[in-house]
C-alpha cells in the first residue's frame, strides 16, 4: 500500500468560551478553534484522517505554520510511502523538518501521523484501540477545566460541572500562590467526591510553587501539574522532594530525549500525555511505555483538542489504562464540529469509539463550511 494524496484543509470551529491561562486567554472567540485537517488517500483508495489543533499561547505552533509545515515539507515527503511503515514516516518527517528538544513542529507532524493510523486500521477494518495491542480500559473519564479569578466563580463552575456528571476538576493555577490555593480551596469545597488536582503551566517560581504546596497538601490534593519552567530542572527536583504531591510535567515533558534526561536526573514522578505535542501516536505510545516501565504516573491531557485528536486521545488513554478523569476539554470549549455524527458521552464519561479507525466519521460538507481560505 502507498500513500497516493494528501489534503490540507484549515478550518475553523466556533467556540462556547475562551479558556484562560496564567499569561491570557489561549485564543479570542473570533479567532475559534483552528485546526488543519489532513486527509489523507491511499493507491487502494483507503482514507484517514488526521488534525493538527496547534495552540499558540501554550507553544511555538501557529495554525498558519502547520499548515504550511505540512502543504509545503511533512505531505510531500510521505506521498508514495507506504502507511504501515510509520516509524519510516516519522524518520521522513524528520529528515523534512529537524527534531530538537521536542521532535519538531510535533503539532503539524502529528496530523500525519493520525491519519496514518487512521487508514491502516481501516484498511484493515480494525479499531485503533485494537491496533494499539492493548485493552486496559474500554472508556475514559473526562475532567472539567476551572479556570476562575474569584473563589466563588470557581465553586460555581464546579457545582456546575458536578450536575453536568463531571467526577475530576482541573484548576488553572499560577497567578498568586495564595489567591490560587483559595480558588482550589473553592474547588475542593464543592467537587464532592471528585478528584481535583492543579495545573501552573509553567507561570510559578520555585519560591511561589513551595508555597502553593504547603497551601494545598492540608486539602487532600495529590496531583501538581507543571508548577514551573519547563526547562527548570533544578526546581521541578526539588519540588518532587519538598512535596508528598506527584508532580507531573506536561510543557517539560516534550519528548523523549527530555523526558529521559529527567529520569537520569530523577527529576520526574508523573507525566502528561497530549498527542499534539509529541507528533502523533508513534511517540505517544513511546513515552506512554516509557512512564509505566520507570513508574512515572500517567495524566492524560490536551490542547483543546476537536473531534480527530480528542478521538485518537480516547483510543491512546484506554490503551495505556490512564484511569484519572482526563483533561480533553475539546467539547468544553467547541460549540461545533464536523462530524457526520455526534461523540456520546455518558456522564462526562467517553466510551473508545468503535469501528474501523478513529471510530468517528468526518462530514466533507460540514469541513468546507468551517473552511478558512489558507
Ligand atoms: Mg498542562
């Protein structure tokens, strides 16, 4: 089998908020979600779908830039080869576009990669689960995303989300130390039996994130994600060592070389999965393999992922066993896609969609509506 075309399409989807981090708003609702659709055809006329969800507030990647990533270098250098070989796909996307810390552009990289397994499960009419080789869970849990500047906005929007069924809580932290331990306070206070645990991206000091720490040890949370610089390593260390909480990296954990050195360093203890930033599944499942054989806890993450990446997400999460809520809030903050038919949810629980692939089913008429002129 040969991989005969490619199709770059960008879109973009409406949203029903703006998700706000530490350093601003990810995005202004005009601009919406924007992803770059690949669609990809094989000689035999087998197709797979993959997306790039780039989010340039939380890294380097534009929708402007993968789409020319992959118009210009990642669909030309793969047309002609054959799907099944993705590790040769990656080594030819690499050759195009040059790995460094993370493996280069992981963002653009990662649609070809997800169409890829997309149209070999097809082709074989198998699922992606299937193909993954493992079935340590058939569905996952999803968190809600609280990110709130007052204590009484927060308890709001976690009572809120409790009724909608939600069971896990991620709260933005990362301004205050003690202004945020008071929204998790908030959070705590009104998520019932739900899991609740932190999320920095990056925005403390050492100094600041010591102090959030010994806020929130005495609230039962066990969970901090990426409280400093990614590239801080003396900091994440001592962290892991002044705090009974698991500290899981998730913009310090980029790629396999990165992630090893912290290792050796023993400067990690838990880790956050996201597809987009480490190019697709083919390294995904490596530093998933990696985290379970050195006993780095597992969290299961996005970038606002739509229905292609939140999908491949699913299938990836329940392959690897990922049992706490998971932080794909796609359908939090995207009010329309373009799927033929809806994902189904059962109380802020996702079962791994069935069928061939993904599992999912993309509406051409629906893409070119949400088409941009790219
Ligand atoms: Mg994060």
């Amino acid at each position: 089998m040969k991989i005969e075309r490619i199709e770059v399409t960008a879109v973009r989807l409406p949203l029903k908020a703006v998700l706000t981090l530490p350093k601003g708003a990810s995005r202004s609702l005009e601009e919406g979600k924007r992803v770059a659709l690949v669609k990809m055809t094989a000689d035999d006329g087998t197709v797979g779908w993959g997306e790039s969800g780039p989010s340039r507030r939380w890294s380097a990647e534009t929708l402007e830039s993968t789409v020319s990533a992959l118009r210009d270098y990642l669909a030309p250098c793969v047309i002609g080869h054959d799907p099944f070989d993705i590790a040769g796909l990656h080594q030819k996307m690499n050759q195009e576009i040059a790995p460094g810390l993370d493996p280069g552009q992981p963002i653009a990289k990662n649609a070809i990669d997800i169409a890829a397994h997309d149209l070999i499960c097809r082709s074989m009419g198998i699922n992606l689960q299937s193909w993954l080789g493992a079935k340590r869970l058939d569905r996952i849990s999803l968190a809600r995303l609280v990110s709130a500047s007052t204590p009484d906005e927060a308890a709001r929007i976690t009572m809120q989300a409790r009724a909608e069924g939600y069971r896990g809580f991620k709260v933005k932290v990362g301004h205050e130390p003690d202004h945020d331990a008071a929204l998790v306070q908030a959070v705590v206070g009104a998520a019932g039996d739900g899991f609740v645990w932190a999320d920095a991206n990056q925005g403390y000091t050492l100094e600041q994130a010591l102090r959030f720490c010994r806020r929130v040890e005495p609230l039962g949370i066990t969970l901090f994600e990426q409280p400093v610089a990614m590239h801080d390593i003396h900091a994440m260390k001592r962290l892991i060592t002044a705090t009974p909480m698991t500290i899981a990296l998730d913009e310090a954990a980029i790629g396999i070389p990165f992630v090893i050195e912290l290792i050796r360093r023993e400067a990690i203890e838990g880790m956050a999965i996201k597809i987009n930033k480490t190019g697709g599944l083919f390294y995904a499942r490596q530093m998933c393999d990696l985290a379970l054989n050195a006993g780095i806890k597992l969290v299961g993450s996005g970038l606002m992922d739509a229905p292609i990446g939140f999908a491949a997400s699913v299938h990836l999460f329940a392959a690897y066993g990922i049992d706490l809520p998971v932080d794909l809030n796609g359908p939090q903050f995207i009010a329309e896609d373009y799927l033929r038919q809806p994902l189904v949810f059962e109380g802020q629980t996702m079962a791994v969609p069935q069928g061939p692939g993904l599992g999912i089913e993309i509406d051409e008429d629906k893409v070119r509506a949400w088409r941009l002129p790219l």
